[in-house]
C-alpha cells in the first residue's frame, strides 16, 4: 500500500514539476507573449491561489458524502482537469496573419 501511494506522489510531483518547468518557456518562445507578461501572469494566478487553497480546504472539511470528504472532488474534477491540461499548451490561430504565421518565422528563423 505504501508503495502504491509514494508512486502516485512521485508521478504527481513529476507532472507538476515537468509543466511548470515547461510553462514559461512555451508562453515566452513559442506562444510569443513577453517574459514580463508571463511573469506578472504567474504572479497574479499564485496570489489567486493562496486565497482559493484555504477556502477550498474548509470545503472539503465541510464535504460529507458516502463515499468520502475527498474523493467526489477528484471524481467530479477529473475530466475538466484534462481538458484545462490541454488548453494550457494550445496556440489559438487568432487570424489568417495571426499568432500562427509569427511562431512558423521565428522556426524559420531559427532554422537559418
């Protein structure tokens, strides 16, 4: 049993870890937004976080359910967690002369 639950950590930990690693580097180099916007995104969404942590701590404290405080919250957040997953590494093609035609110059323009 301890094992089981020291490989879910450690895979949780390594996705955790391998995309906030990756994040900055795909907004700045591949979605195209200035390191001083991606900053000041991550700034704003941790201060979001340090409020939301505790209000959603009391939540689960307050949750009775049959089959648990815990898990109706992974069961019921599992697919919109996927889904926000792959929209955070998705590059919206704005216009026919949008973000799309600036990320293919700049490989070009890494290429030569």
């Amino acid at each position: 049993m301890r094992a089981a639950l020291a490989k879910k950590t450690h895979v949780s930990c390594m996705f955790w870890q391998l995309t906030g690693t990756f994040l900055l580097y795909f907004y700045t180099d591949i979605f195209g937004i200035s390191a001083a916007i991606a900053g000041t995104m991550f700034l704003v969404v941790r201060i979001f976080d340090s409020v939301i942590d505790p209000v959603m701590g009391c939540l689960i404290d307050r949750t009775e359910t049959r089959w648990g405080k815990f898990r109706p919250y992974l069961l019921w957040m599992a697919i919109p967690f996927g889904i926000t997953g792959v929209l955070t590494f998705t590059t919206p093609d704005l216009s026919p002369s949008g973000r799309s035609d600036l990320i293919k110059k700049r490989i070009q323009t890494s290429a030569s």
